[in-house]
C-alpha cells in the first residue's frame, strides 16, 4: 500500500518516545508532530534529518484502513492497546 496523501495520521495518533528535531523528547500520542505541514504531509520526509522510527512505519490497510479518519482511528486503537 502507498501511504495516503494528505493524510498524516501517523503524524498524529502514535507517540514517538524518542528525539525529533524539534521535539527532544518526543511526542505524546494525539499530539501533532512539529513537522506535520497544514495540508498533513511530513515535511521531513526524504531528508537525512527524520527519524528512523518515522522511516520504518510503512503504510498497510490494516493500520491505515479506507481513510484519512479510519487511519487516524486506528493508529490511536493500535497506540491505546500498546500503552
């Protein structure tokens, strides 16, 4: 599966317990990155700069379902069950 344009629910709904740039410790789940750009791209994406954990996630159906809003539910469904 190809990751959704304008969708940036992986930028959102999980949290990263490691440094971003910009974010030294990280993000809360809920809580936007600081590189997530209005129209909800990544604008670190392709740079040397983003971090490997943004690097590894891969778009599939089952994370990222039909939607932008089925996305967005289910990464916070997949984070509340791993807390």
């Amino acid at each position: 599966m190809e990751c959704r344009s304008g969708c940036g629910a992986c930028c959102i709904s999980p949290s990263i317990s490691g440094p971003i740039p910009g974010m030294p410790d990280g993000k809360a789940a809920g809580e936007p990155c600081v590189h997530l750009l209005a129209d909800f791209r990544c604008g670190l994406f392709g740079r040397p700069e983003r971090p490997a954990v943004c690097d590894r996630f891969k778009a599939a159906a089952d994370v990222c379902g039909d939607s932008r809003q089925q996305a967005v539910w289910l990464l916070t469904e997949l984070e509340l069950a791993t807390r």
